[in-house]
C-alpha cells in the first residue's frame, strides 16, 4: 500500500531547496523552539492569554483566573519571565505580570482564532 501523502519519486527543486536553506540557517530555532515549548503546556499558554488583553495582572489575579494554587502560578509565570516571555514588577507585597511584546500576543490570539475555526469546520 503507497503512502498517500509522500511523494511516489524523489526529486527536488534545486534553487527553491537553497533559498529555503539560506534562510533557514539565518534564524536561531533553537531558541524559537523553546519559546514553543513553553507555551505548548496548556497552563502556561492559558497564563498568556490571560495577559494579553490586560495591561497587567497580579499573580494572585492569574490563580484565580486558572483556578491555580499560588504556588504553581508563581512557577508558571516564572518560567514566562525566564524566557523573555512575560515582565514583572513588584509593588510592596505584590508581583504584577504583563506580556509587552506585541507580536507574541498576536501570536497568541492568532493561535485560539485558528483552534476557534478549526473547531468549527469539525462539527
């Protein structure tokens, strides 16, 4: 039985493979995959999100949200601050989170408006 989504020859275009690999090897992927793989746990991207609508949030604000003991938010956002993700600042006895960068939050949004319509072509 033949693999349906492989192709049924091996060739391959040449100057299209050179340009890809150019610029493929321009850009630091493994730093970009770990961005993606701490935002893979549905937690830590649940956090974001929750971020990406407001200015900033206090840690005690994100467990609620989540429904998240304090203690394992804390180590949520800490691993979002550790990877350039999400800032913090303290006020007296509080930590506030925010995420700045813009894109990221794109990203974000753009990633539960494609689960939001992929959902609804499966129904």
């Amino acid at each position: 039985m033949k693999n349906q989504d492989a192709c049924d020859i091996f060739c391959y275009d040449e100057h299209k493979v050179n340009r890809v690999k150019e610029k493929l090897s321009k850009h630091d992927f493994q730093d970009m995959s770990q961005v993606f793989k701490v935002l893979a746990d549905q937690t830590r991207l649940k956090v974001a999100y929750a971020l990406c609508d407001e200015q900033e949030l206090c840690v005690c604000d994100v467990a609620n949200i989540i429904g998240s003991s304090m203690a394992a938010t804390s180590h949520h956002l800490r691993l979002l601050r550790n990877m350039g993700i999400a800032n913090y600042r303290k006020e007296g006895k509080l930590v506030f989170y925010s995420l700045e960068d813009e894109q990221l939050k794109q990203l974000i949004r753009m990633a539960i408006d494609h689960q939001r319509k992929a959902a609804l072509l499966t129904k």
